[in-house]
C-alpha cells in the first residue's frame, strides 16, 4: 500500500436503500485521510475506524477519529505533542486503518 490507498474488502446490501462497506486506507499525512465511497453511497449516515495491527501503535499515531461528510468518510489521525501530553495533528503517511462505513446506495440508473 502506498500513502492515501483506499482498498474496499467487503459490501454488502442491507435493505432500505442502505448499503454497508469495509476495508483499510492507508493514512495520507493530510489529516483526515479521506475515504472517498462516492462510488458507491450519496451519504454516509454511520461508519467507525480502528489501527490495523498487533503492534503497539507508538507516539505517532495515538487515536484515531472520524467524521462523515457527505460519502466521504474522513479519518483524522492524533498524536502526542513531545511531553504535553495534547493530542496534535499526524502526520502519519504509513499506518493502515481499518474502516467501516454505512450510507444511502446511490441510485442505479438502468436505461
């Protein structure tokens, strides 16, 4: 994987217009890293992120959030200031998160 990369590992259809998907993103230094699921959902209505991995995640990053804004679903990454211990902005560019989203389908438009 490389900085940004978005891969999608499951979808499924539940119903109701709504559609839940899952996968990883590769943190982009950007803060938020975003998960762009245009493709596939009008708007996010829930989802949910958390660190891949055995290891302990470190200084760099410490938390994670997100926020849905439209079909994106936004990942912010969150670090320690040196001994403040304020979480700051990551800028983290190799961590993989795991991602969980579920939104409105978009409309398929059959002719």
């Amino acid at each position: 994987m490389a900085a940004g990369d978005l891969f999608i590992t499951g979808d499924v259809m539940l119903g109701s217009g709504r559609r839940m998907l899952w996968g990883n993103v590769q943190l982009d230094g950007s803060n938020p890293t975003p998960v762009n699921l245009s493709a596939y959902l009008s708007a996010i209505e829930g989802g949910t992120v958390s660190m891949d991995g055995t290891g302990t995640p470190g200084d760099d990053p410490v938390a994670l959030t997100n926020v849905n804004t439209g079909a994106n679903l936004n990942v912010y990454a969150w670090k320690h200031d040196g001994t403040d211990p304020t979480l700051v902005a990551s800028t983290d560019n190799a961590r993989i998160v795991n991602w969980i989203a579920i939104g409105m389908t978009i409309a398929v438009d059959n002719g």
